[in-house]
C-alpha cells in the first residue's frame, strides 16, 4: 500500500472567512472522490490545525500500490476537484508519497 500525504498553505489574500469556506470546499470534494478512483482505500483532509502549525490543510490518503496513486493523479474526477476547489487557492504544497 502507498500513503499519500499533502500539506497546503492558503493565500494570504483570504480572510478567516473566506479560508474556512475554501477548507470545507476542499474536504468535501476530495473526501467525495472514496468511491470513484480505482484503487484509493481512504482519503481524509485535515482542516483544523493546531496553533502550533504552519500550514493549513492536510491531506492523508491511502492506495492500493503506487500505480492506483498515478491513476488518481490523472482522474477526471480529481482533476476537476485539484482545478477547481485547490489550486486557485493555494500558496504552497508539500507532498510525501511512501510505503505503509
């Protein structure tokens, strides 16, 4: 099985309200992929940091093996929800894939 974990930062250019909209949009549309993409086990994204941290969501998904990953990075489904509920919003993204 591969982990595939995605830690994003928001624009600075949204306020408290608008990020909380944009998180929620985010977990709803890729926790909405379970399903949909052959091969992915789980996905869950993170909205509440602690104070303690530096970003602002995470991602934490699970795939049957690294070719299931590759299939879901050029799904339809996840590269409607990447276009249009992630990347418009997002400032950084750091990203570990690894054997679980």
């Amino acid at each position: 099985m591969v982990r595939h974990v995605i830690l994003w930062t928001l624009k600075d250019e949204f306020s408290k309200e608008e990020k909380m909209e944009i998180k929620a949009g985010v977990k709803e549309g890729l926790e909405g992929l379970l399903g949909q993409i052959p091969g992915l086990l789980e996905i869950r994204v993170n909205t509440e940091p602690l104070a303690s941290s530096n970003c602002d969501l995470m991602l934490d998904s699970l795939f049957t093996d690294e070719a299931a990953l590759k299939g879901y990075a050029v799904h339809p489904a996840h590269v409607a929800v990447a276009n249009g509920k992630v990347r418009p919003f997002t400032a950084s993204r750091v990203c570990m894939d690894f054997e679980a």
